[in-house]
C-alpha cells in the first residue's frame, strides 16, 4: 500500500517484535507477580547517545548528498551549453548530449539500486574523455580546459555519491540501539508494576510499555531508513528525478532588441527544460 510504503518508519518487523515482546513481557510480569527496581537513567543513556549521534550523521549525509546531486546536475547543465555554443557540427552535439544524458541516467539507476555494477557509471564518464581526445582538433585548447574543469566537478560528485551509496553509518551502534530498546520492553512492566503494584491491568502495563518502546523504534526506522537516502520510498528521501539531465527539451529562441536576424540565429537553440 502507498500510505505504508510512506510511512514504512511507523510500520516494521521491528515494530511487531516489540509488540510482542511488551505484551509476553506485561503478560509474565503480572502472572507471576515480577517487579523489578530499574534505574533506566543507564538505558536512557545507551538509547539516547546512540540514536541522536546516528540520526545527526545520517541526515549529514542525506544534506550533503543533496548537495552533490545538485554539483552535478549544475556542472553536467554547464559542459552541455559550452557544447552548444561551440562551432561542432549538431551530430556532435547531439552526440554529447547523448553521453551526458547516459552518464545522468546510469548514476540514477545505480543510486535508485536498479543496478548494482557501478563501474558502468565510469565507463560512461571515460566515453566523455574520448569524445573530447577524438575532436581536440576541432576544439579549442582553452575550450577543452574549461570543459575538463566542469566535469572535474562531475566526476568528483559521482564519487562522492558512490561512496554515500556503498557505506553506511558504523552497524555495531545500530545493533547496540535495537538491542537497548529490545532489553526496554522486557523490564519496563516489571519496573513499572514496582511502582504501582499489581491492582493495574494488563492492558494498561502492555500499553504504556508499547508507547514508549514505539517511540523509539519509530526513530530507530527514521535512522535505518535514512541510511540510504535514494531509495525514494520514504518521506524524508531524495527526489532523484529532479536532479536527472533532462533527455529531451524544448526549443527556446531569444529575440535581440536590436532586431538582428543573424544574432538572433545564434542564440536560437536547444535548451534543456527540467521536467
């Protein structure tokens, strides 16, 4: 269902596991009569650090993404209107676009995780580098040199991207988090029947037990799910499509107020036009 792929941070294996814990826990703890003084500082402390130091990392490294997205769609955007600018013939051109346009889609699809072999991205970026080899004679030196130094920052992003994609935050502080709010629901109700004693329901222990223990799972599946943030399937993921170069686009003529035919030619071309 859409709303549960959405809001999958509130609905997980994860999820079920604590409910069931809470409920066997409440369940033994008024049966057999357990209480249990706890001092859940200590518990507070392993859940808390852990999940605030993840959390912090794994949005740094969702804004820093977006950062990089957008370096490379900016630098990918620039390298193409020097192409157009320059005196190629349009199969040239069109040729470049070509190779831009599969250097964007072949890294979209690796981050979406629709394919797993990212050396295809850099055989992409290597057909560039040839493109640029084959007609150093019809280019310029300082032309060559300043479209190498925007797809310099095209290569650093894919890069960066890359490595985003392939390492996470360290999974020994996950574990330590999921195990802390696991070892929560099993002596939360003994503490708690410590407190009041044993006139209380089950259904009462059982639900504040799960309250709580809910609260913290949902933030655990916010980290998890932020671990990768390109798969789009969350509300805090990124919007890959807005950063893809556009494949087709919209012709776009300018008139000069001078009214010039021949500098209006020049500057009639094809732009691309995000979606």
């Amino acid at each position: 269902m859409p709303f549960i792929k959405k809001y999958r941070f509130l609905f997980s294996i994860h999820t079920l596991i604590i409910a069931c814990i809470s409920l066997i826990s409440s369940f033994v703890s008024i049966q057999f009569k357990f209480a249990l003084y706890t001092d859940f500082f200590i518990v507070g402390v392993i859940l808390a650090f852990p999940i605030s130091f993840s959390m912090r990392e794994a949005f740094r490294r969702r804004e820093r993404a977006i950062a990089y997205l957008s370096l490379f769609k900016g630098s990918l955007q620039s390298v193409f209107y020097c192409f157009e600018n320059s005196k190629l013939d349009q199969e040239k051109k069109m040729q470049i676009k070509n190779i831009l346009s599969n250097i964007s889609t072949g890294l979209m699809q690796y981050l979406r995780g629709k394919r797993e072999d990212k050396c295809t991205v850099g055989q992409y970026s290597e057909q560039f580098f040839l493109f640029i080899r084959e007609n150093e004679e019809n280019l310029k030196s300082s032309f060559s040199v300043k479209v190498m130094l925007f797809f310099f920052r095209v290569n650093e992003s894919i890069e960066f991207l890359l490595a985003t994609k392939r390492h996470q935050t360290p999974l020994g502080i996950r574990l330590i988090v999921l195990f802390s709010i696991y070892l929560f629901a099993v002596l939360y109700p003994a503490s708690l029947l410590h407190r009041l004693g044993f006139q209380v329901t089950i259904w009462y222990v059982f639900g504040i037990t799960f309250f709580k223990a809910f609260l913290f799972v949902c933030l655990y599946n916010i980290q998890c799910s932020l671990e990768d943030p390109f798969k789009e399937d969350g509300v805090d993921n990124i919007r890959l499509r807005d950063f893809e170069f556009p494949e087709t686009g919209e012709p776009v003529t300018a008139v000069m107020s001078n009214g010039s035919p021949k500098a209006e030619d020049k500057i009639s071309t094809t732009l691309p036009v995000s979606p």
